[in-house]
C-alpha cells in the first residue's frame, strides 16, 4: 500500500526520484498514465493487469467508454527505475500534468499520484473544504 505525501523536483533530463518507500511496490518496471484532476497515475504491473482487465469488459458500445479507454490506455507508458531511484517522465504526462520543475508524488493505497506543486495546492485547497461533507457521504456508502 502507498501512504504519504513527497515534494520533489524534476532533474534537467526530465526525471524524478521515486521516493524509496514507494519503490519495492512499484518494483522495477511499472505504468504510468494520465490520471484524473490532472495527475499522473503510476500503476505496479499486476495492479495494472487489474484495472486492464476490468476496462476490457466495459462495454465498448457506449461512447464515454471508448473515449476514457481512449484516454487512458493512449497516455501510459511502462517505466524503469534506474540505480539511483529515479524514472524519465515522458513529455506527454509532464505536459498534461503541467509539470515544470517542482513535484508532489502522493500514495494513494494502490497507486501512486505525481503532481505538480501548483495543481496539488489548488486541489487540496479545493477538498480540504469540503473533507467532512466528504467523509459523511462515504459513510453512508458504507465505507
């Protein structure tokens, strides 16, 4: 499981360090992708296959399907962390993410989340204000 927040930078070769207590769940080769609110979403491989698997079976008649498997699928790439920590963001993720220079990578449960420091601050701002009326809603889904 991934827990905790890490502030980063991007390196001039447009790579970014994994932070080490990410690194052993994500393993060597890993997915990353374009995830939603204008993230990055990395996937270790057999989560990956799990979330693969289950787009699979959506059905592909409706337009909304085709488009997010469109999305997703489109932007992912698989990753290698090198010696040193660290993996090359493509320039398409840095791009959609609007990543420049300064980074936040977040666990959350089974992925990992890249942000740029901008839209994280924006973001939390945003769902900090309404974290309580959040959580009373999870409540009454159960969880």
């Amino acid at each position: 499981m991934f827990l905790g927040e890490y502030q980063h930078s991007l390196d001039a070769k447009g790579r970014i360090t994994i932070p080490a207590k990410f690194r052993d769940g994500l393993g060597n080769k890993f997915i990353a992708t374009k995830g939603l609110d204008n993230c990055i979403f990395l996937y270790p491989l057999n989560e990956w296959h799990l979330i693969e698997e289950k787009l699979r079976q959506l059905p592909l008649t409706r337009a909304d399907v085709r488009a997010f498997v469109r999305f997703f699928f489109s932007g992912a790439s698989e990753l290698e962390i090198d010696k040193q920590g660290r993996t090359v963001l493509p320039l398409n993720l840095r791009d959609y993410a609007q990543i420049e220079k300064d980074i936040v990578i977040i666990g959350v449960g089974s992925r990992i989340e890249i942000w740029s420091v901008d839209n994280w601050k924006e973001y939390n701002d945003k769902a900090a204000s309404s974290y309580e009326e959040i959580a009373e809603k999870l409540v009454d889904l159960g969880i």
